[in-house]
C-alpha cells in the first residue's frame, strides 16, 4: 500500500486513515490496540442507530482505502475471521487467547479499536454503558 499516496488524497477521514494503517500493520499477526488521535467525521444526515451509521461509514471507508472486504456483523457476541472492535461507549476487559500462548488481558475505553485476528478465542467484562461495533474483514488475498 502506497501510504504517501494516501495521505495525500483530499477530503479523507484521518481516523479511517489511522483505522487502515493500523489494521495493514497488524492484519493476519497478532491482535492489536488503537487509540486513534482522530475521531471519525461521519457525514451529517446519516439516519438511523449511532452505531449502525458508525459501522458503515467505517466498513465502506475501509473497503475503499485497503480495497478489502469490510462488512458490519451485528450480534452480542464478536463474529470469527478478522474481526476489528471499535468500542463506541463504556469499556470493556477482554481476555484473548491463541493456541499455544497464554491470555492477553486487553483493556479498552471509548474510541478504541480492537484488532483480533482468526484463531483467537476472545472473552469480555463490559461496564454497563458499553457498546461496540464489530467489523469483520476480509483481506482481497483471502
């Protein structure tokens, strides 16, 4: 990915920027925290639920800057494959676990974004005001 290109490009959100950066460095490696320095500029006059709007501002924005298959999962429970967690409210503890290593206590606040790759078993405790959206994503070389 040519990222100077990508800086360069006029009118593109600088927190689906950070989103696109962030998910190349750690795609397919090991999980990854994000606390982004941008907070998205979802487009006036998008109707419906704050997270739905949020999922696919972010889906359709990541689809075309990485030019992979990004798609919102609804549900209680994170979908398996590539799976990236923006905590919209609240906050939540996960605990991750791959084959062969041990759990990983992973924090995260409002704003955050949780990158889990396949093979990972995930388990959370959320305050009482948290929600998230799930995305999962689909890299064109899959």
């Amino acid at each position: 990915m040519n990222w100077e290109r990508l800086s360069e490009r006029p009118g593109t959100d600088p927190y689906l920027q950070e989103l696109a950066l962030f998910l190349d460095a750690h795609f397919a490696r090991t999980f990854g925290l994000l606390w982004p320095e941008n907070d998205p500029v979802v487009p006036r006059g998008a109707g419906g639920p704050p997270d739905t709007v949020l999922a696919g501002y972010v889906a359709a924005g990541l689809t075309s800057l990485l030019g992979w298959k990004v798609e919102h999962a609804t549900g209680a429970r994170p979908p398996s494959g590539h799976v990236l967690v923006i905590q919209s409210a609240g906050s939540s503890r996960w605990t991750l676990r791959s084959p062969g290593t041990p759990a990983a206590e992973v924090p995260t606040l409002t704003g955050e974004a949780l990158y889990v790759p396949p093979g990972y078993r995930s388990s959370a405790v959320h305050s009482d005001d948290a929600r998230h959206v799930f995305l999962v994503v689909t890299d064109s070389g899959e």
